[in-house]
C-alpha cells in the first residue's frame, strides 16, 4: 500500500513538473515571438529579404534539430506529406510577407492586434472545410473582436489624408491571419508527423520560393543589421519553434491557449520602448476586446448559456 502511494505521489510529482517546464517553455516562445516585430523592422530590410534570410538562418537551425532527433530519417517522409508541406510552406512564408509588411505600415502594434483575428478566420475555414459546428458563444465572441477590430482601426480624415499606409497595413495584417489559418488547416492533415520537421521543410521550400525576390544587393551594410537576421532566423525560428513545440506537447491546450496571449502584450510593449509607438485609448480598447475575444475563442468561454436538452 505504501508502495503505491509513493508511486503516486511521484507520477504527480513528474505531472507537476512537465506542466512547469511546458508552460516556461511557452512562455519564452511567445517571448520571443513579442520581439520578432522589434527585429524585423531593426533589420531594415525589405520583408522580401527579412523572410528569405529567416528562412536561411531557421532553417540551418532546424535541420541540425531535426537530425540530432532523427527526424531526417526515410520513414518520416512521403510524397503526400511532402505536398502538403509545401502548400503549408506557400501559406506560412505569404503570412511573414504580409505581415512583416504590414509593421511598417501600421505599426508592430497595431499589425500584432490586428493579426490576432486569426482564430476566427480558422473557425471559419473549419466550418467550410472541415464541417465543424460554430457553438453560440463562439458567433457572439465574433461579433466582439468585430467591434475592437472597427474601434482599433479608427479611420479618421487624417489617415484617409495619408497614401493608403495606414489601412494598408490593416489589410495586410487581416491578410496574414488568414493564411496562418489555412497554414492551420493543411498542418491538421500531417498528424504523425513531427512538428520540427515540418516546420524546418517550411523555412526549406520558402528559401526556394524566395530566392528569386531576394535583393542581394540590399542586404544589411551593417553587422547590426545582419545580427538581427541571425537572431531572428536562429533564435526567432529555429529555437522558438523546438520550445513551442515542445511546449504544446506537455501542455493542456486550454493552457497553451491562455499563454499564447503572451505574444501580443510583449509585441506592443516592445513597439512603445523601442520605437515610442504608442496606441490611442480607443485603439486601446478595441486591442483589448479583440484579445478578450480570441482568449474567449481558445479557451471556450461560454457568453451565450448552453441549451438544455429536452430529456434534462
């Protein structure tokens, strides 16, 4: 009896553990995914360049990853897999074009909040494609982030004034959350798997895609600005992603879904230090309410009551 008890005690123990070191691995994903807006624009490379050389760099991190799992092995590869990775890839890398495009325009922090529309894009794309059924709550916390998403963009005479920066900028971010949850929805047809490897054939086929576009003779003047592109692509990518991932497996997801929120607050936080950006009340507001509703959405708050079954 003894025996059992300690064994019990122990699994909780190990339980215990794995939770922490998953949610302190989340954590510094999400960290580091706050600062990637910093770096990008740092860079001052054009986002041709910036996700061509983050393709470069993540991906040399990512093979070595995957090899020293033995992930580069035969049996993990497929030409089914391989085609659905590359459509991933094309969705993936257009999301860090239009996204890194989108920071100069409307700024990180304007971009990231904006950008965070993306879980109902994915519950739309689920509906459509995969037939999943939408619960009240999650139609009424899409009518939320409808609301943050109109105050945030706060169109006014003066930005009307300007040559279309500005709302550029929101399209390119609403255009970034889009293909992130198609990226989404090709990703839940490659169960089995690894996730490292399929995140270092996505930085693979982009170095392919993108070469053609790169401008090689732009590229950064300065050590610092090459040093951002290594971090970005080493630190940014290929480390980000063995933490998320990892994280994602030792994690429940109503937990991965609340840290993921991380992200963002560290995003405009780092725009307001780094480059004094800084959002108006309103914009402040519709920030707050369009996060509220994403939070609403991954953890499956309940604003609407569920119905009661007739036999209840």
């Amino acid at each position: 009896m003894n025996t059992e008890r300690i064994d019990a005690r122990l699994a909780g123990a190990s339980n215990a553990n794995e939770l922490r070191r998953g949610a302190i691995e989340m954590s510094l994903a999400m960290l580091m995914s706050g600062t990637i807006g910093w770096l990008v624009v740092s860079s001052g490379q054009t986002p041709w360049n910036v996700v061509f050389f983050r393709c470069v760099f993540g991906g040399a991190t990512l093979v070595a990853v995957c090899a020293a799992l033995g992930f580069l092995k035969k049996q993990y590869f497929s030409w089914r897999m391989i085609g659905l990775v590359a459509l991933g890839s094309v969705a993936i890398v257009g999301n860090w074009l239009l996204l890194f495009a989108a920071y100069s325009r409307a700024s990180i922090s304007m971009a990231t909040t904006v950008y965070n529309t993306q879980p109902f894009m994915l519950v739309a794309l689920g509906v459509l494609v995969l037939r999943e059924r939408v619960s009240a709550s999650t139609i009424a916390w899409l009518g939320v982030a409808f609301i943050g998403l109109v105050m945030v963009v706060r169109v006014e005479p003066a930005v009307l004034a300007m040559p279309g920066q500005y709302l550029e900028g929101i399209a390119y971010a609403l255009g970034a959350a889009f293909l992130y949850a198609i990226s989404s929805i090709v990703t839940k047809r490659l169960k089995g798997t690894p996730p490292h490897l399929i995140a270092m054939l996505h930085v693979l086929f982009g170095i392919a895609m993108l070469a053609p576009f790169a401008r090689f003779d732009e590229t950064p003047a300065s050590l610092g600005g090459w040093s951002d592109l290594v971090v970005l692509g080493v630190v940014n990518t290929g480390l980000m992603y063995v933490l998320l991932y990892g994280a994602i497996q030792k994690l429940p997801t109503a937990m991965t879904g609340a840290l993921s929120f991380i992200y963002p607050v560290v995003a405009i936080v780092v725009d307001w230090l780094a480059f004094g950006q800084r959002l108006a009340w309103p914009q402040l507001a519709g920030a707050v309410l369009i996060l509220l509703a994403a939070a609403g959405v991954n953890l499956q708050w309940r604003i609407v009551p569920q119905k009661q079954r007739a036999n209840d």
